[in-house]
C-alpha cells in the first residue's frame, strides 16, 4: 500500500488529467521500495531542473540518493528516454545493478574490458550503445573510454 505522502502525491497527480509527462509517477507506481517524502520531492526537483545537463544529489550519507537518483532514471526509462548511463564506484556497480532490478524492474549491464570484448566479438564496436538496459560503468573504465562514451546521446 501507499504511505500517506505518496497517496498526497497521487492524488495531484489526478487532478492533472492530460499532462502525459507527469514526472516520478510511473517510477513511484511501480517500485518496490518504501520512499521518504524528501526522496520523491529531490527526484521531482531533479526532473523539472532548468539545468538542461542534469543536476547533483547531495545530502547526508544514508538519505537514499540510491532511491532519489533510480527515480530518476526510472521515469526517464517510462518515458522512452534509454539511453542512460551511470557512472559509479567499480565496488558498486553490482549492487547498483541488482537494486535497479530488484526495486525498480530497471534492466542494467555492467560494461567493463571483459565486456566490451565478448561484445566485440560479436560484432558491437561500442559496448556503451546499449538502449535496452542502462549501462553501468566504473569511474576508470569511463575515463578510458572517453571517446565511445561520447558516441552516445545520452538522456
């Protein structure tokens, strides 16, 4: 069921019948995980952003920037926008991998050198050209990859 906040939230998501791009709500209605108002509140803030580029989640260490930032990408995903990449510590891309699945259905790979050379061989020159899962990657392997990286247009 929906804690008190999200059912607020829901019901002016109601009230504005024909807004197509209503932000987090598609990401809110299916995930699995019980979120804080502060969290929906810093991922709709992230959505409407005038900074056309993205903007940064910063707050406290255990304040669910996981959550807040996989709202995100999670109403990106609903709204067709795929390409999406999320550049992380190498210690965590598996966690960050298993979390997108778990709570929020999200498909992910984790692109790393043994990667993107089994992919290679199948005939994909870039392994970040991937629309149907978000692409997870180290900070270091981004850093060594810069020139494909920017292949993509990412969302």
């Amino acid at each position: 069921m929906f804690t008190p906040h999200q059912s607020a939230y829901f019901a002016n998501w109601l009230t504005q019948t024909g807004k197509v791009e209503n932000r987090v709500s598609r990401a809110m209605a299916s995930a699995r995980v019980d979120m804080n108002p502060h969290q929906i509140e810093a991922a709709r803030f992230a959505l409407k952003s005038p900074l056309e580029k993205g903007v940064l989640l910063a707050d406290e260490v255990g304040l669910g920037k996981t959550i807040e930032a996989s709202l995100v990408m999670a109403q990106k995903w609903a709204e067709g926008k795929r390409n999406i990449l999320l550049v992380v510590p190498a210690s965590l891309r598996k966690q960050w991998s298993q979390e997108l699945q778990d709570k929020f259905e999200l498909p992910s790979i984790i692109i790393d050198s043994k990667v993107a050379a089994a992919l290679k061989k199948e005939g994909i020159h870039n392994p970040f050209s991937h629309e149907c899962k978000i692409v997870i990657c180290s900070y270091e392997y981004v850093a060594r990859q810069k020139e494909k990286v920017q292949l993509v247009d990412w969302h």
